[in-house]
C-alpha cells in the first residue's frame, strides 16, 4: 500500500516543488527514466535528504492515472525537524531531553504506536534515518492517535552521525538489544537521554551500539523470543519516565 499523502506528479511539478521549498518525504522514478529534465531532477536531489527509489512503470500507473512522466512525490503528512536544531533549542528551554530513535523500524503501525507512547510519556523527539525507515504518513497518524502532530520527528541522512551529536552534546545512549549486558531496569535514564530501539529481525545495527552507553534486553520467559518493538519501547520509555520522575522528588 503506498503513502496515503499529498501526491506530485511529473518531473516539472516536482522540480517546481523543491525550488519552492516544499518538504518531500520520499521519490518515486520509473527504473528507465532518461531525458534533460531527469537529468535536472536528478541533479536537484543531490545534497538532500529525500529517498528516491526507482520503482518499474506499473507501480507508478497503479499511484495514477495521470501524467506522472515517471516520477511521483510524496509529501510528509508533518514537518520534520533536525536533531542539531532541536537539541540546543531543548537546553535553552532549561529541559532534561529526552528522546527515541529508531533504527531500520519499516512497520508504520508500529511507529504509529512507539510516537503514541513517546508523546504520552512528555518524550522530546522522535529521531528517524532518511533511508530504510518509516515516514509520517497518514497511516502512521492515525495509528498513532494525532500524536505526530504534536511529538517533533526528526529525519537525519546518517542515523549513526546523529547519535555521535547527540552523544557529544552529552545524551546517554541506551540500545535496547538481545546483546544487552543487564536488564533494563538497572540501566540509569535520568540525564540527557535517548534510547535506541531496532527492528524486531535485525536489531540495532552494530555501528550504532559501539556509540552506546549501555545495552540493555528485556527478559523473556516463555518460549516466544521477542517482544513487539513497539511494546519493548514503551517498557523502556515508562522505565526511563520512573526514574527521572523519581529523580525530581
């Protein structure tokens, strides 16, 4: 099922749309698409944070009817923000940050549920990779019960770049992970916080653990392996919610 946001169709629109500023969550270009405004288009996207998948012609007439030339645009059901605008604008509101980010997570039901959690629980930020990753779409919205409205998403190009800012600017990296040293309940989440949840088959990927403080699991004792992530993140995000609460008494 694609996106169901607002929608560009054709080289020239979508071209018009990124000179005017507009936010463009993801490309769709036909795998063969050749000619002057391709080569625009494509000289357009380099430096920006946009995914662009090359998709065969079907998938793209199956969006549309209309004249998509080969390529179509999806535009954020919200506006993404940056980490490194975010994080100082945090500090300077006297705040104790506090913030998730997921890594290769694809299922928007369950990001829907992990931002519904996050925004329940006064969580700062949302911090997702532009690549191999959910967007805010209109699915995730409405799974998430309005709370990307409300919950800042930030999108970085390079999700291990963004946990080094965050690590320098002095968060405590906490990757939920099978590898885990402890339980999660012995972990410490009262500083700058941001807690690090991967996909249920993959994981936190190894170049993000090597930059984490601690790597925390959940137990298991019945026979099934894992838990949904967006269960294991609410269980990690009400750990982090007790001790910081806790910390201000």
């Amino acid at each position: 099922m694609e996106d169901k946001n607002e929608m560009i169709f054709g080289i020239r629109a979508v071209l018009e749309a990124m000179q005017a500023g507009k936010e463009i969550d993801k490309i769709l270009v036909k795998k063969d698409l050749q000619g002057e405004l391709a080569r625009d288009l494509f000289a357009a996207l380099k430096g920006r944070d946009i995914p662009v998948q090359r998709v065969p012609i079907e998938r793209l007439n199956r969006i549309t009817r209309k004249n998509h030339q080969g390529v179509v645009a999806f535009i954020p059901a919200v506006s993404y923000q940056k980490a490194e605008d975010l994080v100082p604008f945090l500090f300077e509101q006297g705040k104790n940050p506090f913030v998730v980010a997921l890594d290769g997570i694809t299922d928007v039901r369950n990001f829907g549920a992990i931002a519904r959690t996050c925004e329940c629980a006064a969580v700062d930020s949302i911090i997702i990779p532009a690549t191999n990753s959910v967007s805010v779409n209109a699915d995730a919205v409405k799974t998430s019960a309005g709370a990307l409205h409300k919950l800042p998403v930030c999108r970085e190009r390079s999700l291990t770049d963004t946990l080094r800012f965050l690590k320098e600017s002095g968060f405590r990296l906490i990757a939920a992970t099978e590898k885990g040293d402890y339980d999660y309940g012995m972990a410490d989440y009262k500083g700058p916080l941001c807690i690090i949840m991967g996909a249920e088959d993959k994981g936190v990927s190894y170049e993000n653990l090597a930059l984490c403080d601690e790597w925390v699991k959940i137990p298991m004792l019945g026979s099934i392996e894992s838990l949904n992530v967006s269960v294991a993140a609410g269980i990690l995000i009400y750990e982090a919610v007790k001790q910081r609460m806790s910390d201000k008494l």
